[in-house]
C-alpha cells in the first residue's frame, strides 16, 4: 500500500494549502464574478491593470478544494502579463500548471478561467472610453470582444 | 500522524473477533453449502448458525432473514421484488424524500417502468409526518418505504406510527433499517415492517455482505434467478465467510449496544455542543434528540464541505459532507435540500459519525482543529464579506 492516498495532485495540494494572492484589491481595475451556490464554488477575482498589463490579482472563493488550487493558481499565472497574453489562459493551461485535476474537478479550472475573462472584460468594459490617455490602451486584439460592450 | 476515524457511517472497521469467526470458512472449512458432504454441511450450518443471530437481533424468525451482498441490494430486493410481485394490484409506491440512494434511484428506476412514487416531504429536522403517508394512500399503493435512521443526518423517523398505519391499509411496508442495526434496539414486531434492510459493515462486520428481512407470506420476486439458495429467494454461491462475520457483528452488537449507545451519545453531544460554540454561524442538521447516538451533523456557514475536510485530513481526522463538490452531479445533498437547506449551506455541512473505537480525546482534537480551518476558509470566502 502507498503511504499517503489523495485524491489531489501534490501541486494542488500545495496550492490549497497555501493559497497565493488571497483576498481582495482596493480600487481594483477589474472584478470577475463566477459560479453560483448551486454548485458550491463561487470565485471572485480582483485585477490591477497598468500599462495594458496585469501588475496584481488577488481573489476570494467559496468552494472546494480544486477551486482553492485553481484560483491561486491562475492569479500567479496572470500577474505581470499583457491584457492579450492573459486572455490567452485556457483551462487546461491552470490544470496542467496544477500537475492536473481529477476529471470531475475540471470545472473548477473551467471556473478559474471564466472568472479571469470576466475580471477582465470589466476591466475593458469600464476602459472603453479612455482609448487616448494611454495608461489603460485597449489592445487590439480583444477590440472586437469589447465593442459590444461599450 | 495518528488518523482519527470519524465516518463510522460510511464504514466501520471489522471487528477483530469477527475476522477471527471468519478466517476459518475461507481455508478449512471453504465448502459450498449446497452440497450434500461434510464440507458442505459445515458451511450450510455456520449459515444457519448466522440466521439465527441476525434474526435474533431485530426479533424475527430465521427463516425470515435473506442474506444479500449488502444493504443497497437488500433496498433494490425489497422495492423491486415486491413492486413486480403486486403489479397486478396496483403500481403506486410511496417513499420519502430522504432516503438513503439505494431506495431513491431504485424508485425512479421503477418510475421508468410504469411505476408511480410518491417523495413525502419532510420537516426541518427530517421527519416525516405520519399523517402524510396516510393521505398519501390510494387504492394502488402497493408498498410504502420509509428508512428508520437517515444516513446522512442521523434523524430518527417515526417507524412504529408509520407500520401501524401501512398494516390497517394492508400495505406493505419496508424500511432500510441499515444505520440502526447493531446500533439501537430494532424489533421487526414492535415496527411493524415486512421488510427491513440491513447490512453488515455498518456493525463492525465485514463489506459485501447483508440482509433483507422478510415477514413470513410476505410476496416478493426473486432478486437473483440460477439457484434454490436462500430458500429461492436469492439465487448465488453463499459468501459464506461473510455471513459468518456478519452473525459474530450482530452477536457482538447484541451485548455491547446499549452501553455504547450511551457513551456515544455523551460524545457526540459533546462534539456538537463544543463546535456550535466554538464556530459562529453554524447550525445542527437533523432532529436534536430523535437522532442516531453517533450522528453529528452540522452547517458552517460561508464554507464549503471539501474544503473543510481536506483541511481536517491534513490533521488526519476523517469525516464526510453533504457537498457534492466531489460527485459529478454538483448538487449538494437531497437530504439537506429536503431540510430546507439553501444550497450554500447544504455545501457546508460536515458530518462526523462516531463508534466503537472514538475516544474523548478525539473529539477534543476536532473542536480544537475546526474552528481554526473554518478561520482560514472565511478568510477566503466571498460569501462572508458578502453577508456581512
């Protein structure tokens, strides 16, 4: 028999442990809402935005242990990446980076990378009008993504 | 690190007197009752020997007992064999909402073959009110399923009332009875049941194996076709060893319950009352004293069941929740639904079921260990923010 049974990868297990970039961002540029109580996990994901690029993530969760690992994680992989770069994030880029989840927990990175996009739509959406002053440029590659909201 | 076992009613341990009862019947006396040697013989009389002591427990006659591969097949035995039994008569079923999943998913599975179920509601401790099965009644019921003891937060329903009810309407009436077995006095007279699950690793016996009792004219079909074992009833090779070990559980169970029944009940009041002051926003589910002597069940708000328990057996202490984070369903427990739970709380149940081998002092380690995760998830949980 192994000495130790889980049911999660040791990374997971690492992350749900010490969950990184836990807790909430003041003013923050971006807030991504996901999940509902039905299922148990509801993430929240704060973002700060400068220069077009992600300088801080911070978030908040209800939910079980997969989605503790999947918020922490994906707030590591967004800090200090270009606006583009970080809607680039899948899924399965937070699940690989976890060492992988146990099929019935990939929602959870399904839910990680919901809450991402949305954290950033927000962003976009409440950016859209400040094009021209340059701190906060929308890139060109999500345009079309935002124009419907503005 | 030492592990505390808290989930005595997912499983429990086998006895080591009863694994002593066993051992024999896999090597030396292994033979197949059906045949007509001394092997045989032997292994047909630790059967019967067995019979007699789980018969003994729940005060029914030998004959009445069928051994089965456990309580989940003696739940689809009972609704099946007699719901197929009665079609005829009628194809109207009444259950409760809370049922163990064995008795749910066997009634909807009979749903899809013409059946009619009635789900009774429950209160917000989990009863059942007796008055609502008999409105439920119509001239088609064939069968009413009600379980004695809910797994999942240790309510106790009320068995006798509902038997007395089901026997002036004629109507057979089953229970899974597989949480209180062993555990409480269960008296299939006293209940007035026709039929009663049981299983065996509930009792410090061993997995695999079961019971179903069944009242003497009680009309049911066969469960299993291709053999004459179990007086026709259930056709297969006797796992005899099984049934040895489940007869030295219940002979143990006979002796011990009573005394034990009453220190578990000091503990897990003790757990209960330390954790609901110890943790704010927490709650009890399921009725505070008609409740199994082992079961404590709580809510902690803001939280999520998994969570919690990995937490818990990152200290080593084993327990189980109603969240279904783990299922692939996502829905939180029906019980805790049927209790007029909302979802988030369903999700932030804990159950801890104690035994044979809990001591005060794990519990002291729970209530110190708890509170101190549900600190760290909070801190985490966008629910509380939100509430306050």
């Amino acid at each position: 028999m192994r000495d130790v049974w889980s049911l999660y990868s040791e990374k997971v297990m690492e992350h749900f442990k010490n969950p990184r970039n836990v807790g909430e961002i003041e003013n923050p540029d971006g807030i991504g809402h996901v999940g509902n109580p039905v299922c148990g996990d509801i993430m929240e994901l704060y973002i700060k935005v400068n220069n077009n690029t992600i300088v801080d993530a911070k978030f908040k969760t209800f939910g079980c242990g997969a989605a503790i690992a999947t918020s922490s994680m994906v707030t590591e992989m967004v800090k200090g990446k270009p606006i583009g770069e970080a809607l680039e994030i899948s899924n399965r880029a937070v699940a690989e980076a976890l060492g992988g989840l146990p099929p019935i927990k990939m929602h959870c990175s399904v839910l990680a990378e919901e809450a991402l996009k949305s954290a950033i739509e927000d962003y976009l959406a409440k950016n859209c009008g400040k094009e021209n002053n340059g701190a906060n440029e929308m890139p060109a590659e999500v345009g079309s993504n935002t124009k419907r909201r503005c | 690190m030492r592990r505390i076992y808290l989930d005595y009613t997912a499983t429990t341990p086998t006895h080591p007197e009863v694994v002593k009862a066993m051992l024999p019947y896999f090597t030396d006396a292994f033979g197949n009752a059906s045949t007509i040697y001394s092997y045989g013989q032997e292994a047909k009389g630790a059967i019967e020997e067995a019979r007699d002591k789980v018969a003994d427990l729940i005060g029914a006659q030998s004959e009445e007992i069928v051994f089965t591969s456990g309580g989940t097949e003696a739940d689809n035995f009972a609704l099946e064999g007699v719901a197929f039994a009665k079609e005829s008569k009628g194809n109207h079923i009444i259950t409760s909402s809370v049922e163990h999943h064995a008795v749910i998913e066997t009634c909807k599975f009979l749903e899809r073959r013409g059946f009619r179920v009635t789900y009774l509601p429950v209160d917000e401790y989990g009863l059942v009110a007796p008055d609502d099965v008999k409105r439920a009644i119509t001239d088609k019921t064939i069968l009413i399923s009600v379980m004695q003891a809910n797994n999942e937060v240790g309510t106790m329903e009320p068995i006798a009332e509902i038997g007395k009810i089901a026997k002036e309407a004629g109507i057979y009436f089953h229970t899974d009875a597989v949480q209180t077995v062993g555990h409480i006095p269960v008296d299939v007279n006293e209940l007035r049941v026709d039929l009663l699950s049981m299983s065996a690793h509930k009792l410090y016996g061993p997995k695999g194996v079961g019971a179903l009792y069944i009242r003497k004219g009680t009309k049911l079909i066969p469960f299993m076709h291709g053999g004459e074992q179990e007086r026709r009833r259930r056709a297969s090779t006797e796992n005899v060893p099984g049934i040895v070990g489940f007869g030295k559980a219940t002979e143990l169970a006979q002796h011990e319950m009573a005394e034990e029944a009453e220190r578990l009940v000091y503990l897990r009041d003790q757990l209960t009352e330390g954790l609901l002051e110890r943790i704010d926003y927490t709650r009890l589910n399921g009725h505070p004293i008609k409740r199994l002597p082992n079961n404590a069940n709580i809510s902690v708000d803001f939280v999520e069941g998994e969570s919690m328990l990995l937490n818990l057996d990152l200290e080593g202490i084993c327990a189980s929740t109603g969240s279904a984070c783990s299922s692939s369903s996502l829905e939180p427990s029906h019980v805790l639904r049927a209790l007029g739970l909302s979802p988030e709380q369903a999700h932030g149940s804990l159950r801890f079921s104690l035994g044979k081998w809990t001591t005060e002092e794990e519990i002291g380690r729970v209530l110190e260990v708890l509170p101190k995760i549900v600190v760290k998830l909070r801190a985490m949980s966008p629910l509380l923010k939100s509430h306050r």
